[in-house]
DNA sequence: GCAAATTTGTTACATTTGTGACCATTGATT
DNA sequence: AATCAATGGTCACAAATGTAACAAATTTGC
C-alpha cells in the first residue's frame, strides 16, 4: 500500500494559494508591530506610506496600482496619513481630477526611520533564511506574479 | 555615480513581507472566483472547509492552529458552514469543551469537487512556473516559517 | 461643439475581521 | 474537596474592508 501519490491528489500542503498565504502572514505578522505597536498604522496605511517614501509624490490611483490596492483603501490611508500630518496633497493643474500626494517633511523623516527598520528586519531574514535563498524568494515572487498573468 | 546600493537603504522592490504579499495575494485572488463565484464561500470558510477536508474531524482549536486562524474566525465559519449542511458537531465526552468538527457526506461529496478544481489550479500553475521553480517556491514557504520562528 | 463614455476620488452601506469579555469545563495547587 | 488558573468556544462591540453608487473632471466620437 502506497503513499497518495501528491499529483493526483488535492493536497494542502503543496497547495500553492495555501503555503504562500501561510509564509506571507507568518512573515507579514512579524514585521507588523513595528508600524503597529510603534507608530500606530495599519497594514494599509504603511503600505501607501511606504510607496510615497520609496517613489515620492504621485496620484492615488499610482499608489493603487503600485502597491495593488483599491482606491476605496487608498482613499481612506491617506485621509488618515493625511490627519497626522506625515501627507499633503495638492491640486494637479493638468487634470484637475488628481491629487497629487506627497510626504511632508515630518512623513520624511517618519519614513526614513521606519525605512531603517525595515531595513533591519530584512537584513536579518537575509541572514536567517541563507542570502541564496533569501534572493531566491525575491525572484520567485516576481515570477509568480508573471506566472499568474498568464493564467 | 553609482546606483543605490540595495544594502544599506531601505528598497521596497527587495522587502520580503511586501514581495511575499504581492506574490501571495496575486495568486490567492487568482484561485478566489472558484470558491466564491462557484461556490459563495469566504476565503476563511475555504480555508477552515479544506483543513477539514485534508485532514479529517478535529476540534475547532486544532483547525485554527494548523490554518493560523484565530479562534472566532474559525468559529464564524464553522457556523456558516454548519448551516450550509456541509459539516457538523459533536460533543466530546472525553472534554466537554470541545467539540468534534468533520465534514458531513454532502460537505465531502463539495470537497472531493474543490479539491478538483484546486488540483487542477495547483497543476496549470506548476506548469507556467515550471516544475522547478514551483518545487522551490513550496519548499521554500516551509523554510521562511522555520526563519520567522528564529527571529 | 456637444452628448456619451471614461476616469479620479469620495461616500454610504454591508460584510468581514479584530479585540476583549464572558461562560462552561478542566487541570493544578493546596 | 476547595480554590484558582488555564483552556475551548461564543458573543458583543469596534475597526477594517468590499461593493456599488456618486459627483466632478476629462476624453471620445460624432
């Protein structure tokens, strides 16, 4: 009696959609407290923030489609961003719909320590995972992206 | 005049909980239309309805702890999809906390159905990656949960 | 030039999730 | 045995998200 062959079987844990989902929150989590616990954003919000530290200024329909995030999230992240004063925006005199976005000098500065902790916990990962490995994952995430385009 | 070096600033191309999400939610978006459009379940029912699937009758605690959900999601969804007739609950003699969760025969006769479709997923996406490659992306979901736990 | 279609961003409403309190049961300490 | 802590599960309330409708500005096609 054999072992269930896993390629013709629905298995879990060699599902694709289940093992990504299980590491990206594993990973997502530990990383979380930092904006969290820290400086008090949620997931989305460090997200538009990070995208407006990384790219500087843009239109929310740019953060949106950047990051994969729907306006609606977009709207409300930079309504928030924009009450603790770390955003402004500004009217674009070409298309009078857009806002441009963009980070305050005091979101500058919030973004370059927040940066530095990233860059910290990145580092680590890097060291625990293997720097092959870590890079492998950089790659593969790519690909996987491409992967499902082609669906 | 050089290009920033990726190791000592933050780039968000190369932070791991960013590239992980993006790749993780592409993909799992990807698969959600079976589940949901096919069949009206939310991400949490499908992932509660698969472990039980996969692995057989267990207490509701035993399904958070092997899928990393929370308690009271998976108390939500094991309602819905006790009212659905696709699982249901008896009571532990030994502990009369718990109660034992498995699939009913019509909740198994769904599963072996999106247990198809995902194998079928799971297949054509190992075809676009390549063999390799996907091997590599499932082993490595395995080591980045070992490398948190380190952390 | 103008009506219809599209795009940008916000809002209201419904659904889902997070958090803490809670009850019932079991385990541990004495 | 009596008390106290820990565990399994649910509930109520708050926060976040998804969805659809919307106004304003622009673009398209005629």
């Amino acid at each position: 009696m054999r072992k269930i062959p896993s390629n013709d079987t629905f298995n879990l844990e060699e599902f694709l959609p289940f093992c990504l989902h299980q590491a990206s929150e594993t990973v997502s989590q530990s990383f979380r407290t930092i904006y969290r616990s820290d400086y008090g954003m949620t997931r989305t919000e460090w997200r538009v923030f990070a995208q407006l530290g990384q790219y500087g200024a843009m239109t929310a329909t740019q953060v949106g489609s950047s990051a994969n995030l729907h306006k609606t999230k977009v709207s409300r992240a930079v309504f928030t961003l924009e009450k603790r004063r770390w955003l402004k925006r500004q009217p674009d005199t070409d298309d009078r719909r857009n806002q441009i976005i963009a980070l305050t000098t005091e979101g500058k500065r919030a973004f370059r320590e927040l940066g530095q902790r990233g860059l910290t916990y990145n580092q680590r990962m890097r060291e625990l995972l293997g720097k092959d490995r870590f890079d492998e994952v950089l790659r593969l995430t790519r690909e996987l992206e491409e992967a499902v385009a082609k669906l």
